[in-house]
C-alpha cells in the first residue's frame, strides 16, 4: 500500500539550493564554476567569533540552553538597538532562534492560524511563501512594480482583494535589494496597527547598505515582529543563529513554540554570536567589498546587455528584467551555468507570475569572481 505525502509537505522547491546543488555538482567534475547564485557570504565569521567559539568549545558543556537564548547574546543583542538605532529595548522581548528561518516559523506560528492571509510584495524571498503555505496560511502576492521600488506600499494594502492578517517586509529585500524609506516603512507599521494586520519586518540585510539608511519596524510599532540574523552582515551564514523582536503579547507562545519545537538554538553559535557586535571594523571591510562587488556589475553588466536592474541600495543582490532576452530564465540560468560556468539564480523563485523574465545575480562573492563574471557574460553576447 503506497502511503500518502501530506498536502501541505507538497510545497515547491527553494529553486535557489537546487541551482546551487547543480554547480557544485559541475565544480565536482572538475569544471570551474563562479557562485553568483547563492545569497551568503564568501568570507567566514570574524576572528573575535571564531576566539569566543573556540573558548566555549574549552570552557562550556554546551548542552541546551533556554529555550529563548542565553542572557548574554539576548542583551547584547538589545544593547545593539541601542547602539544602531538609537532605540531603548528591554532583553526579555528578545528570542534567538536557528537563524531567521526558524524565526518565521516561531512568528508564524505564533501570530497566525491556519487559514489567515498574509501579504507580501513579490517578488519576494520564496522561503516566506512556501513556508507559510507549508503551515496552512495563505501567501497573497501583492505585485509591485519599479513604481513601488518592489516593496509593499500602503496604496497596494487598501487594493489587497480581502483583508489581510498579516504583511511581510524586507528592507533592503531579497531579490532586489530595495529599501523602503524610514518614513515609509513606519507608514506601513502605523496603517498595519491600525487595520488590525501583524506585521513582519525582515531586517536580515541591515548593515549591508550602499547610501540610505536603514531604519528597524521596532521604531515604529511596538506590534510588529522583527526578524534579523547572523547570516548576512555578521557573516555567520552556517552557525544558524538568528533572533526576532517579539510584542509582549506574544512572548509565551513563542517561548512554549520554541520548548517543543526546537529546545534551544545552537549553544555555541550563541556563545560565539555575544562577541559579533564587537567586530564591526572586520565586517564593515565586508561591506567595502560588497560595495566594490556592486559598482563592478552595475558599470560591467550593461556591456553584456544586463541593463535593466532594480535599484539595489543594500543586500548583495541585482535583480535583472532579462525580458528582451529570454522568456525562460530556468532554461536561461541553465544555459549559463553551461556554457559559462555562472551559476544565477531565475526569478522564478521569487516571483511565480512574472519571474520567468527575470533573474537574480549575487554579488556575495569576491571582486575576482564578479570581474571574471562580468568577462565570460561579455564575451558571450558579442
Ligand atoms: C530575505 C531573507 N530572509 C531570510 C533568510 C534566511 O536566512 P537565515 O535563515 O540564514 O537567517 C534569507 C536567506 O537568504 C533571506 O534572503
């Protein structure tokens, strides 16, 4: 008797692993490969890290910790809103989580029940969709366009076909690295705390900005969740360790999700995470080469006809409207990682309805690999 796979374990692939999977696959064979799909840091974690992890490897039994993190990296972590944004936060609303992914499932399932419909500007990063398909929630693509800067505005909430219960925002976001201004984004948190709708604001990429300045939900609202993460500017990518700024309302539910559903993060990426905030001069050189990246492929691409491309003020990604040249970006990454060895990653991933007309381009990486890139892609389109 064949048994069945649940409906909601049938959700779509984060087609961004699987592009991955398939260029390690090629530089296993022995064919040079340039990773401009995945969105994580090329450089490890910084060095006061790497001594505090070596140290709680010496001192520490590392067995589970609360459930909600140990003390030290909750306060730390409070002591950086203060220290970034200027905002006054008391550690106890502070929840570390198995990076942010397992922050959205805590926010989700805390915030939402089954059936409730949240909004998100696509495109988008997928993971939020298929996980909140995954829980029985319903994603509702609110399309924005250039116009909108890609990001969800109050104009495209009042036109979301039924109410909503909940929006998810990303400033700068994945794929495009667009930001919504501080004064948008706390239009946004106001219009959400009014309608009665949950908000969630990513701020993953905070920290990996090229001019504006980003600015936290938690200035704004004291209902939203806010979501961040070693990841990306901390450069902590496979420690998993992530936190989220919850409301008081929802703190124990979070708290009793997190007891079963995880015990407790990674004991010793939190005990190396407390020295993180200690090492920005390390991570603004990150930044620095994230800036050269950029500036490298916004001069370089439109040589090779990548000309359309979403104004990307953080992040470490170009979104590009590949239109005029494919309408296929699977088959078109495809190709590229054939013929060229450059793995892209196609817009299908995040936006379903229109992504096959677009494709993302991470510059993550080092400015040898962007250059390189930038050369193959050229010589390719002569
Ligand atoms: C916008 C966004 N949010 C969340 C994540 C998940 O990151 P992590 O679970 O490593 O914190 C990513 C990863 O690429 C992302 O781009």
């Amino acid at each position: 008797m064949t048994l069945k796979v649940s409906v909601r374990g049938q959700i779509p692939p984060f087609i961004v692993m699987d592009v991955m999977r398939a260029a390690n696959e090629r530089a296993a064979s022995g064919a040079d490969v340039l990773h401009l799909e995945v969105g994580q840091p090329s450089t490890g974690a910084p060095k006061g890290v790497i001594a505090a992890a070596s140290a709680a490897l010496r001192d520490d039994t590392l067995g589970y910790t609360d459930a909600l993190g140990i003390p030290p990296l909750r306060s730390a972590i409070a002591r950086h809103y203060r220290d970034r944004y200027g905002i006054d936060l008391d550690p106890e609303r502070v929840v570390v989580t198995t990076g942010s992914s397992g922050a959205f499932l805590l926010a989700f399932l805390a915030a939402f029940d089954a059936g409730d419909r949240v909004g998100l500007a696509t495109p988008a990063y997928p993971a939020y969709r298929n996980i909140l398909r995954a829980l029985d929630l319903e994603p509702v693509a609110l399309e924005a366009g250039a116009a909108e800067r890609y990001q969800a505005t109050v104009d495209l909430l009042r036109r979301a076909p039924q109410p909503l219960d909940g929006l998810v925002v990303a400033s700068p976001a994945n794929p495009t690295g667009t930001m919504l201004a501080p004064e948008e984004l706390a239009a946004l948190a106001r219009y959400c705390e009014a309608s009665g709708i949950r908000l969630v604001s990513d701020e993953i990429y905070h920290g990996i900005t090229y001019g504006p300045q980003e600015a936290s939900a938690l200035a704004s609202s004291d209902e939203a969740i806010v979501v961040n993460s070693f990841s990306k500017y901390f450069s902590m990518t496979g420690w998993r360790l992530g936190w989220m700024v919850v409301p008081r309302p929802l703190l124990r539910a979070v708290e009793c999700i997190a007891q079963n559903f995880f015990i407790s993060p990674p004991a010793i990426s939190q005990h190396a995470a407390v020295a993180a905030f200690e090492c920005h001069d390390e991570l603004a050189g990150n930044v620095r080469r994230y800036a050269e990246n950029r500036a490298l492929l916004l001069r370089e691409l439109p040589k090779a006809g990548f000309d359309r491309l979403a104004p990307a003020d953080g992040a470490f990604y170009l979104y590009a409207d590949v239109a005029h040249l494919t309408n296929d970006s699977q088959e078109f990454c495809r190709r590229i990682l054939r013929e060229l060895g450059i793995a892209l990653t196609p817009g299908v991933d995040f936006d379903p309805a229109r992504g096959h007309r677009t494709l993302r381009i991470s510059f993550a990486g080092s400015t040898a690999t962007m250059a390189e890139a930038a050369r193959r892609l050229q010589a390719w389109r002569r």
